[in-house]
C-alpha cells in the first residue's frame, strides 16, 4: 500500500514536485481523443513520468463520471445500437494497447448521468464544499435524454457491457477498476434513471457478475462513505469485504460529513471516518496498491487546487507511516 494520485501533472516541473512530495505511483489519462490513442502514445506518458522515477500505473477508460452522456463514449451504458457496438470495440483495443504500453489497471464509471452535486456548503477558513442533499435536488428536469433505464434495464446493460470487456482484460492481464456511482440515492430514480452502482448491495452484485481476478473496484471510500447510515461506524466493514475478496484496485481516499442523501466532502482529518483506523483495515485485507486523494476543498489563494493536493498525500503519508507502526514494549 502506497500513496498515489490522479492529478495530471501540467509540465515537468509538476512532475518533479509530486517526486519532491513523495508521490511515486500515478494514474494519468492521454488528453487526447480515445480514437487517437495508440501503444505509442501511452509508452511516451509512462516514459514522460519514468525519467524522474514516477510509475505510471493505471489510466482512465473515456467513461467519466461528470457529465457522463456527452462523454467520450456516450454509448456504452444506453441500449443497443452500431454506436455501441464501435465503443466496446473501441475499449477492448484500450485494453489491448494498455498491456503493451505495460499498464496495471485501467479505471471506469458505470453511469449515465453523471455526477450529482447541489449547491456548495463551507468549512473552515471558508473552505469551499462540494455537497448533496436529495431534498435539494432539482426534480423538475425532464426524463434523462438517453431514456428511461430501470434497474432491470441498468444490469442488462452493465452484464453486455462486461460480458464484451472481462473477458478481454483477463487475457491481456489488465484490471478493470469500476468506481461508484457519486452519489448514491439509495434505490431511487433520478430522471427515470436508476442508479444501481450506488449501494453497496449493487457493488457487491457487480463484482460477483462474470467473476474474474482481473475485475473489480476504484474504490471510492468517499463515494462509499456517501452511501452509508452510519459511515464512521460502517465503512471498515466494507472495506474487509471487498478487500478480503482482493476486488480493490485502487482507493480514492477522501472523507465527508454526514451520510446517505446528505453529505458534505471535507479535509481527510475532519470527516466522519476515522482515516487511521480505515488504513488499517486496508493493511489487514493486505491491500497493495495506491491511495489516493480524490476531491479536495476548495481553499484560497494561488495554486488552490496543488496546495490542496499536497496537505492530502502529506496526510496520506502519515496515515500509511503510522499504519505500518509495530507498538514494542
């Protein structure tokens, strides 16, 4: 277990400075259009970052979790169509090219309506917060553009869609991380859409479909806290499950406030959960792979956004630091 990021570094200097903060191990995505992408291309990112000692280790696959429909991919999760069918082709040569590039794993959200968010809330010093709270979502939108998709309709599409990539993933030894949908709305509708990646219920009925080594979990603690009653007490339960079952991939290591339908994402030190005692738990199931910071307040000043990251991976160190700690007498 090691920290890891997703920031993408905008200039070698960024580079240097995740190298100076520790940061090791990453996951970066081309800029370019998924149709562009070749071996070449991902070979030149993974070298980019190799000169200066950093491994690049996993990468997203162009279905996002914001404003997921208008994505690069927009077909993958709607019905059937000669659209889809040219993505999924599209992704099964990612998958090829992200083992010769030499890869690890490869990192996708399951959603068609993106990333639900209302208005921000505060913290300290002002600290802006991205927030949810189900009374407050807009419910006069009309039905999702793509259509209606109920529960039903959500698992036959996301059983074609791994029926076609699983398989494919376990030949070219790359792992297929799948991360929650953000929010969770318990088994609700939203837009006449159901969101089936946003209980844990619906996690574990993903990984069991097509059971594979090479399938599994990014796993969002954050967005997994969000799903949860009582997540300060209920989180490290999950974790044991789908880490005992070696289907955690990657870990986005972020905190909130509150829980299911209200929350709100803070500093990792002032959340819910106790981020000790979940890095513990991670070290219990042997969990190898990185943490990650995911979303970060948003705070003051210049390089808002960096200065945030860095109080993240220098709280993740400490976490993993004292994790590792054997207490003598």
């Amino acid at each position: 277990m090691y920290i890891g990021t997703q920031f993408r570094a905008r200039h070698e200097t960024d580079i240097r400075q995740l190298v100076q903060l520790g940061v090791e191990h990453v996951d970066v995505t081309p800029e370019e259009h998924w149709t562009e992408w070749t071996v070449d291309l991902l070979a030149s990112i993974r070298e980019q970052y190799a000169k200066y000692g950093v491994t690049v280790e996993s990468m997203h696959i162009p279905l996002g979790s914001r404003d997921a429909f208008h994505n690069g991919m927009p077909h993958v999760f709607l019905g059937p169509s000669d659209e889809r069918e040219r993505e999924l082709d599209g992704l099964c040569e990612i998958i090829r090219m992200a083992s010769e590039a030499g890869l690890r794993a490869l990192l996708y959200n399951i959603t068609i309506l993106g990333h639900l968010r209302t208005g921000p809330r505060y913290g300290r010093g002002g600290a802006r917060l991205s927030s949810f709270n189900y009374a407050d979502l807009d419910q006069s939108l009309p039905e999702f553009e793509g259509g209606a998709a109920d529960a039903d309709t959500m698992w036959e599409r996301i059983d074609y869609f791994l029926a076609r990539v699983v398989p494919v993933a376990s030949e070219y030894k790359v792992q297929l991380a799948c991360h929650p949908q953000d929010p969770g709305i318990k088994d609700y509708e939203y837009r006449g859409v159901a969101r089936v990646m946003g209980t844990v219920a619906g996690l574990k009925k993903l990984v069991a479909m097509h059971e594979n080594p090479y399938h599994g979990l990014n796993f969002c603690q954050g967005t997994v806290s969000e799903m949860l009653e009582r997540p300060g007490e209920e989180i490290y339960d999950v974790i044991r499950y789908f880490g005992s079952r070696k289907k955690i991939f990657n870990v986005h290591f972020r905190n909130i406030k509150g829980g299911v339908l209200d929350f709100v994402e803070v500093f990792p030190d002032e959340g819910d959960v106790d981020m000790l005692r979940a890095v513990r738990t991670y070290k219990e199931v042997d969990y190898p792979y990185m943490l990650m910071p995911d979303h970060v307040p948003g705070i003051d000043g210049e390089e808002a956004h960096q200065v945030g990251f860095a109080y993240c991976y220098g709280y993740i160190h400490a976490m993993i630091q004292a994790a590792n700690e054997v207490t003598t007498n």
